[in-house]
C-alpha cells in the first residue's frame, strides 16, 4: 500500500492539531511546518505532544509562511501528495491591531505556499483555509458557495484574497486548489482568545473561586458554531474529491454569544447576570453580526455532514475546562 504525505502548516493550532491526529489515524506520514520560536515553547507545541511521541508518523519542519524560502524546503523535504494550508493570523480582533502582520501571514503567507508547490510539487493537491468571515456584513441568508462576499474586517479582507489566490491558481497553472469555507468551529484546544473557550475557561475558573466573572464585548452576534474534529474531516474530503471546488461547512444552526454563554453557566450552575459582564474593551470597530451556513453542497458532493451538535460542544468544553481547574465533573447536571 501507498503511504500518503501531506504537510501541514498551522499544524500547532487547533484545526491543524485535530487535522494530523485524522491523518495519522488513516496512515499518513504527516509533516508539520513550526516557527522556531513555538517549536521551542510547551506552550505553543501542547496540542501536539502526543503526536510527537510517535515521531514516526509526524514530522516537524521549522520554518515560518512570510519565509518563501523555509517554505519552498519544507515542501521539497516533504514531498507532499497533499497540502493543508491552515497557518494564519486568525484571530479577527487583532487584524485591527496589526494590519501589517495579518497582511503578511495570511495574503503573502498563502502566496508563498502556493508558489513553492507550483515550482516543487505541483501535482500536490492544496486545501486553503478560507473563512466566512469573508461573508462579513451578509448579503444573503443562510450563506452558501454563491453567496457574494462582503469582509468587514483585515481579516476578512485577507481570507478573501485568499480565496481569489486559490481561484486563480487553479485557473491559470490547472492546479489542485480547493477553499475551504469554514464557518467558525470550536473544541477544548480553542485558542483562549476566542469567545468560546474565553467563557468555559473563565466560567470554570469563576466556579473554581479563581475569578468573579467573565468579561466580554458584543452578546448579540450570532454564529454557526461547529466542532473542529468535524471540520478537519471535510477538509480530507475536499481533498479526496475528483476536481478542485469550493465549499461552505457549516451545521446550518446560529446561536448568539449571550446563548453560549447562557448554556454554559447552566451546566456550572451559575447565575448568568452575576457572572457574565460586559465592557467596550472587547467590542470591534465592525462587527459581523449575523453567520449562518449552508452546506448542502458539502453534504451531497462529498458525503459530509456535522456530528457534534451545539449543547454537546458547549458541555464538552464546559467539562473540560471544569477540569482543567481541578473540580470534578461528576458533582453536575450533564444533561
Ligand atoms: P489557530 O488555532 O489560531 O492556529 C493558527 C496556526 O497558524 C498556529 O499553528 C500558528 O502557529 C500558525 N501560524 C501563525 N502565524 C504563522 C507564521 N507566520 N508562520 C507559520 N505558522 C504560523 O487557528 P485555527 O482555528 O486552527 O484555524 C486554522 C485556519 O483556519 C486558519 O487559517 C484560520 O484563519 C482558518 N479558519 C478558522 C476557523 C475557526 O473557526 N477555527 C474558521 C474559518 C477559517 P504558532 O503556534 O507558531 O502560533
Ligand atoms: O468572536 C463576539 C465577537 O473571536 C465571535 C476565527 O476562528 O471564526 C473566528 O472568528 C463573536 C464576535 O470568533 C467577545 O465580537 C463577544 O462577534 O470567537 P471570536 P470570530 O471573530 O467569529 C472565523 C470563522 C474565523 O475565520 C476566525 O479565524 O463573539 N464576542 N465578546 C467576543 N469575541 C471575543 N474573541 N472575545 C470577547 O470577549
């Protein structure tokens, strides 16, 4: 049998992380491009660890997306039959804060990746992870692959070149360019920074005693809230499909952050207008208020469907954060 390679970048966060424990489980040998600076940190290379005990199966490329050149070698050390492109300045507050970086990473970092496997292996096939914060301001409800964009961030604005990049490289070199339009997707390895995991870290922590609330910006937004192991199993299945496409992976479900929040503090038993405040720190200058996803082309082209519904995911992060802090899950309601 064939051994298939792929090489993963962004393969520390939380996607890329849920993306090589798929692909180790089917055989891959997987190859993972890490900036120096986080290969040497615990902290960066903790959704990993247990991977990199089997050293066997994955391998750590150092290198960094605004590099052409550390990429070009990871793709010529790696050989790759298969390309995740998720490294990215992903967090949507700071693409205000730092246009420059977010530019960089996420447009020149998506160039670089796409040159390197034209010039070094261009029978490999690319998945780009594209966003719907490319949606933005919606101009249609639910959003689907026609929907047109309408970014109202420096982020969405980037994930939208992005997505033009793997459009045209398709296009102009017959390339194996598939985006990815993933609508936001959670999980216990959720980077803090993010409100999901902001509200189960910082509720478990208020039930521990070791803070009094949880702070936060807009309640009202509304998302389509999936789990990332789902996710990274639809972006294997862009991959396996016979031609290059675009597809919107979504449950086709919208909830607001006050609802989130509110489920959680039901599995803590929290009194919600106690523990959940609200302040302008965490308000944006644009924000996307509306994200509700259609993925019927995803579920009838390439078989994919969500299977971790929304109060799962809460009570799943919920717990896991509960226990993060040492308090045992067992004294509360999990139904
Ligand atoms: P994440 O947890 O923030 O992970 C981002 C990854 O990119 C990390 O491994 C990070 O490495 C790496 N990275 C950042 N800058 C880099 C650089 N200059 N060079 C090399 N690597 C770099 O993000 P995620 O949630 O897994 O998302 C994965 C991808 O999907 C991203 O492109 C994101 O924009 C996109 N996306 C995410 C969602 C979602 O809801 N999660 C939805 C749609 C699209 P370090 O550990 O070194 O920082
Ligand atoms: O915000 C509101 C905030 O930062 C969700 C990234 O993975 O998904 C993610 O981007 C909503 C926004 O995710 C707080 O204003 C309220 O309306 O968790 P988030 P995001 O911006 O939707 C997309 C699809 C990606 O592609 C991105 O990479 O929650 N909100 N209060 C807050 N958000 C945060 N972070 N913190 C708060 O205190």
């Amino acid at each position: 049998m064939v051994v298939k390679r792929a090489l993963i970048t962004g393969i520390t966060g939380q996607d890329g992380s849920y993306l090589a424990d798929y692909l180790v489980g089917l055989g891959y040998q997987v190859y993972g491009l890490v900036r120096r600076t986080s290969i040497d940190s615990e902290q960066r290379m903790y959704r990993i660890a247990h991977l990199m005990a089997n050293s066997h199966y994955l391998h750590i490329l150092p290198g960094s997306l605004e590099s052409y050149t550390s990429v070009c070698n990871a793709v010529i050390e790696s050989k790759p039959d298969e390309v995740y492109h998720l490294g990215a300045q992903s967090f949507v507050k700071v693409s205000w804060e730092d246009i420059g970086s977010t530019m960089n990473i996420n447009v020149n970092g998506t160039v670089n990746v796409l040159e390197a496997v034209r010039h070094f292996k261009k029978d490999a096939k690319v998945y780009l992870a594209c966003s719907s914060e490319m949606f933005g301001n919606v101009l249609e409800t639910p959003q689907r692959e026609t929907t047109p964009f309408n970014p109202r961030s420096p982020y969405g604005i980037s994930k939208c070149t992005e997505f033009y990049l793997g459009k045209n490289y398709r296009e102009s070199y017959g390339m194996f360019v598939s985006n990815g339009i993933l609508f936001n997707h959670e999980s216990e390895r959720r980077g803090l920074e993010f409100v999901t995991r902001k509200i189960t870290h910082g509720l478990a922590r208020v039930k521990a005693g070791l803070q009094d609330c949880v702070t936060l910006g807009n309640l009202d937004a509304q998302r389509d809230w999936g789990h990332a192991r789902d996710y990274v199993v639809a972006m294997w299945k862009m991959l396996q499909h016979d031609v290059p496409d675009d597809f919107v992976i979504a449950t086709g479900e919208t909830h607001t952050v006050r609802e989130f929040a509110s489920l959680a503090c039901q599995f803590l038993k929290l009194p919600f207008e106690e523990v959940i405040r609200v302040s302008e720190e965490f308000m944006r200058p644009a924000d996307v208020n509306l994200l509700l996803g259609d993925s019927m082309k995803a579920r009838t082209q390439l078989g994919w469907s969500p299977t971790i519904s929304f109060t799962k995911l809460v009570r799943d992060m919920t717990y896991y954060d509960l226990r993060q802090v040492g308090v045992d899950e067992v004294d509360y309601d999990t139904q």
